[in-house]
C-alpha cells in the first residue's frame, strides 16, 4: 500500500501526464477534449470535499480545463497571417469554431464532470468559479459562431462562382454582387457587425481574388518565351485588383443600388440552414428571412438610411495591403518579361533576329551582343529558381531572398540583383554604340547601325543614346548636303570626256540629285526612328537643293537650246563621215562641225 503523501503525489503528476496528453492528442485534430480523472465518482460529494488532498487534486485538473477551454474561446480568428485564406474558409471556420465549443460543451455535460464540479462548489474551491464564468461563456460563444454560420453561408454560392473564373479581365463581374452581401451582413448580422469583423471579411476577399489571379498567371509557360502573353495576362490582373479597389470604393459610397432581391439570391425562399459536421439544422434569423422574402426593391442605400448609426469605415490599409503587393509583384514581372524581349529576343509573336554590323569590325561587334543575350539568360534563371513564390504575397522572397554576394558591403535581394545586372547590359549597349559610330563615315551606315540597335531602344536608358545617335545620322546627312551644294559650285564646268559639255553637266547634277533622293527615302521608310527636331531642319534643306539642282539642270538645258543654230535642219543634212584633209584614206566624224 502507498503511503498518503505518495499516493497524492503520484495521482497528481498522473491526473497532469494524462490531461497534457490528451489535450495534445485531441488538439492535433483541432479538437479540444479535457481528460476526465475516475478519482472521486464513486464517493459521495459531501465525503470526497472533506478529503483536502482529494481537492487539490482535482482543482489541478479544473485549472487545466480552465486552460483548454479558454483556449479554444480565444480561438476567434480563422489562421495566422500568413494564410491567404477566403470567405468561403471563414464560413469554414465558424463551423469548426461551432463544433469544437459544441464538443466542450457536450463534454461538460458529463456526469464525471458535474461531479467534480459538485464536490468543488460544496469545498468552496475559487477555481471551479471562473470555470463556471468560462461554461456560460461557451454558450454565448456557440450563438455567436452559430449566427455567423448562418449569414456567412450566403457567401458560399457566389464565392464558388467565382472559384470558377479563369480569365481575370471576367472577375470584376462577380465582385459587385459578393461587396453588397457584406453589406447585407454588416447590416443584419448581431455579431459581423463590426469594424474589424468587415475587414477581415473584405481582406478574405481581396486574398480570394489574388488567387483567382495567380491560378491564371502560367510562370513556366511564361519562362519558356512566352514573354507576350505573361504581360497580357499579368495587365489583366493588375486591372482586375484596380476594378476591385474602384467597385469597393463604390460600394463604400453606396453609389451601386441593386434590388436586395438579386443580391441574396440564396435566402429568397425560407429555407434551413444545415451544419453538415454537427448533422444540425437550423432557421435564418427572422430579420434575414423578412429581408429576403420582400418583393419590394429594396436598395442598400436605402437599408444604409434605415441603419444610419452604422458607418462603413474599415480598415483599407489591411484590406488593399496584399492587393497593392500583388499589382507591384505583377508589375515588376512586366518588367522581367520586357527583359527577356529586349534583351534574350524572348517574343512568341515575332522572330527578333541577332543584331547584324557590317565592316572589318562586325564581327566583334556581334559577339557582344552575344554576350549580352548569354549573360541576361543567366540572370534570368535566378528569376526562374524562385518562379514558385513570386506572386506569394506573404512569401518576401522576391525582394528580400539573400543571395550571398556581397556588394558595397549590403546584401543584394532578386529583384534588385536582377534590375542591377540589366542596367549593366544597358552600359553594355551604350558603349557598344558610341564603338560602332566611332567608324560610322556617312548617314547610310549610320542608318543601318540604328536599325541593328533598334531593338534595344525600348528600353529607357539606351533610349536617350538611341535618339541621341539619331541626331547625329541627320547630321550626317546634313553634312554631305553641304557638300553637295559645295561640289555643285565648285565643280559646276566639270563633265564626263565620254559626254557633251551640257549633257554632261547635267548628268552629273542629277547623279547627285539621285545619291540624295535615295538617302532622304532611306530616311522616310525608317518610319521606326524616333521623331526629331533636327530631322525636320534636314528634311527642309533637302528639299530645298533638290529644287536648286532641278533648277541648275533647267538652266543647262536652256542654255543648250541658245547655243544651237537656228536653221537646225541644215545641221542635219550631211554625212556623219567624211573623208579626212589632214590624213590622207582615213575617215572623220562629220558631227556637230
């Protein structure tokens, strides 16, 4: 036999082992089950709270249920933050909610219970009276998440809509009418009618519509070269979150009226509310089911008049916060998937072929823009590696992923790195640019050298050298329509020997006027190259030596007419040959003596 102070020792450390493991083992499942000692039930209540060792034994195991019961009542939020949970889960939660505390309080219900209970009132225990306070609390707690079952559920039906839309430029659709059901729950509901409750169900929905968003955004298909079509996509979806913030907004301002008959389309007729893990059912509220019944339309301006002492003021900070980041996410891959056009010729619409230069150089100059594609995709693959938490808004891989390299004595993040290393592809091409104008000599060569950079241009910073390398090409042209016109003066009697003296003089001013005219439409179907003051200045001189050089030829032309006889017939009417005075059996040309 024991002796009595091992014997209470021994149960006391027992009654502690089995409630710690059975509250463990029941708590893995989500449930809450408080471990029930045998000790005491068969003596009678009056008997066993005179026994002080007894007492103290099982106040350790009323502290304990205390503990679990408290809790699971605290147990008001669906997840941690960092769940991308919906409406449909909070609907979800209140029913686990419902059946946990249903099972706390089937469990209290137990006999064994009720007389440890007993035997403690009739001790004068301290403890068994905030046990008391927390059983009340229960039941209050069961009402609470029983009415939030029955209001939230209207939620499911139009949320399972919209779980069923692939294409986000259709979501905004479905949005107006699932705003207006939390209207009619912030307005009905005797518990979801506050501030943080409404936030946490617009947050819930801000989550759902990034999901619906994220399913439609194929990362790998993207990654493949698909670049065109991840930014349309990627657009659609920062329109669907800028739709959703503009119709919350509206919702807000009670600018949307829609009769109440379309928007609680699920309570229309009165119908039972079934709790499918408990097997209960249950009735609307009579408030909901008058509300839905009415044939009148009803607005929710109208309903908002009726319930003035309510104000919608939520928290759009925490609602629009995972909103705002899913748009900067969607964004900055807009920005990498501009990359990979520009600078790995990743574009499924078109085949981008490798820049080509000509020259003794050419081939140099090629190999570098090689290297710029072989250089990008290797920054592109860290992208790549971390495809699978990009659109995670609550994983900040994305920009704060270390990466172990070590620059100015800071950590660079993904997107940085990746940003960091596309600034230095664009040095790369600048450079490569002022290499390759260095031995351009003439605007044709330089026009061909724009076109092989052309690609690059879209990108902002190669922009400025591309529009500044532009300038000078019209320059270029400018300088040889100066020398043109300085040829035209100083070479103004010179011809061909081949030629006549005014033919000749002709033909050598329209050579010129030709050389220019295909430049100047070398030029104008470049319709690619950017738009500059300069050019329009060119343009203007061009135009203005061709119709000098058409005038010079004019001009030519009638001062051959004045130097030819009148009598042009007599001219013609003699032998092209004639019989050589000077050497003697040879024959001579006869023409224009």
């Amino acid at each position: 036999m024991f002796e009595t102070g091992v014997k209470s020792d021994f149960c006391t450390h027992l009654h502690s082992f089995l409630a710690g493991l059975t509250d463990l083992h029941y708590k893995m499942q989500g449930l809450t089950v408080i471990y029930v000692p045998q000790e005491g039930n068969n003596l009678p209540v009056e008997q066993a709270s005179r026994d002080k060792e007894l007492i103290k034994r099982l106040e350790g195991v009323v502290v304990q249920w205390t503990h679990q019961i408290r809790v699971a009542l605290s147990d008001r939020d669906q997840g941690s933050s960092q769940d991308m949970l919906g409406p449909t889960d909070e609907h979800s939660f209140w029913i686990y909610r419902y059946e946990n505390l249903a099972g706390v309080d089937f469990q209290l219900k137990n006999k064994h219970v009720k007389h440890i209970c007993d035997i403690l009132h009739m001790a004068q225990s301290t403890y068994i009276k905030q046990f008391v306070v927390l059983v009340e609390e229960i039941k209050e707690c069961m009402k609470e998440a029983k009415s939030n079952i029955e209001f939230l559920q209207i939620l499911n039906e139009p949320c399972a809509e919209l779980e069923t839309v692939n294409d986000p430029s259709e979501i905004h659709k479905y949005i107006p009418k699932i705003l207006h059901l939390f209207r009619v729950i912030w307005l009905h509901s005797p518990y979801y009618n506050s501030r943080e409750r409404l936030s946490d169900l617009c947050r819930a929905f801000s989550n759902q519509i990034i999901l619906q968003c994220c399913q439609s955004v194929d990362l790998p298909f993207i990654f493949k070269g698909n670049s065109q079509a991840g930014i349309k996509i990627l657009k659609d979806c920062i329109e669907c979150c800028v739709m959703y913030k503009l119709l919350y907004e509206k919702t807000a301002r009670l600018i949307l009226p829609l009769p109440l008959s379309e928007l609680v389309p699920t309570v229309i007729a009165e119908r039972d509310v079934y709790l499918p893990h408990t097997g209960e059912t249950t009735f609307l509220p009579q408030s909901s089911r008058s509300i839905a019944e009415s044939h009148v339309v009803y607005q929710i301006s109208e309903a908002h008049k009726e319930n003035g002492d309510k104000v919608w003021v939520l928290d759009e900070a925490s609602i629009f916060n995972h909103v705002d980041s899913f748009c900067q996410r969607c964004k900055d891959l807009i920005e990498v998937c501009d990359a990979m056009i520009i600078f790995g010729r990743m574009d499924e619409t078109q085949n981008i072929a490798m820049p080509s230069f000509g020259g003794t150089r050419g081939e140099e100059f090629e190999k570098v823009c090689e290297n710029i594609e072989k250089n990008f995709n290797t920054y592109l693959q860290a992208i790549k590696d971390t495809q699978d938490t990009i659109l995670d808004v609550q994983v900040p891989t994305w920009y704060d992923d270390i990466l172990r390299i070590e620059l100015k004595r800071m950590l660079m993040c993904l997107l940085p790195r990746f940003r960091s290393h596309t600034k230095e592809l664009e040095v790369v091409i600048e450079n490569l640019m002022d290499s390759v104008f260095e031995i351009v000599q003439h605007a044709e060569e330089g026009l061909h050298a724009l076109q092989a950079f052309y690609h690059y241009s879209k990108r902002s910073a190669v922009r400025k050298m591309f529009d500044k390398k532009t300038v000078y090409v019209y320059k270029l042209f400018e300088d040889d329509l100066q020398a043109t016109k300085k040829e035209l003066v100083d070479e103004k009697e010179q011809y061909p020997a081949s030629l006549p003296y005014y033919a000749g003089r002709a033909l050598m001013a329209r050579l010129k006027k030709r050389r220019l005219e295909r430049l100047m439409k070398m030029l104008d179907d470049a319709e690619w190259l950017p738009y500059c003051g300069v050019g329009e200045e060119v343009r203007t001189q061009f135009n203005k030596l061709v119709k000098t050089i058409d005038d010079m030829v004019m001009d030519i032309y009638h001062k051959w007419i004045d130097s030819l006889d009148e009598n042009m017939a007599a001219r013609l009417n003699r032998p092209l040959l004639c019989r050589s005075l000077v050497h003697q059996g040879l024959l001579e040309s006869n023409f224009d003596r």
